[in-house]
C-alpha cells in the first residue's frame, strides 16, 4: 500500500473508534502500540474502559493488557493479585 492509503486507513480506523466514545489520544496510543491493528486497538480500548470502570488504575492496565495479549480473562486476574 502507498503511504497515504495507509494513512486514510490510519484516519478511517481512528475516526470509527473515536466515534466509539474513546479519547483522541487513547485511540491514537492503542493504534500505535498495536502496529495500526483496528481490531486489536479496538479490543484494548474496550477492556481499558471495562477494567476502569471496575477501579483499576489505567496504566497498571495497560500494562497488563499488553502482557496478556487482551485476553480478557487472564488481564483480570492479574490485575486482581497486583
């Protein structure tokens, strides 16, 4: 791909996740950190909020959601015996 299709679909990707309720620099973080993976940016964002809304500190979950590859089941346990 040419680099501005990739930058469109870049833009694309951020615009629907954004359009999700997610911040602007979460979504351009997660994109990064997951080599421009839509889906994969868009698993984390999801888990990021739910493990936030049950009072876990975002950068411990970042962390962990990093380590455990977004499985859901595993980045909770490990948040629970921190």
């Amino acid at each position: 791909l040419s680099s501005s299709l990739q930058f469109l679909s870049y833009l694309g990707a951020c615009d629907r996740l954004l359009k999700q309720g997610y911040e602007e620099g979460q979504v351009e973080e997660a994109m990064e950190m997951f080599q421009y993976s839509e889906k994969k940016a868009a698993e984390f964002l999801h888990l990021l909020a739910q493990f936030n809304d049950m009072g876990f500190q975002q950068n411990e979950i970042k962390e962990v959601l990093l380590l455990c590859g977004n499985q859901r089941e595993r980045a909770l346990e490990e948040l629970v015996m921190k």
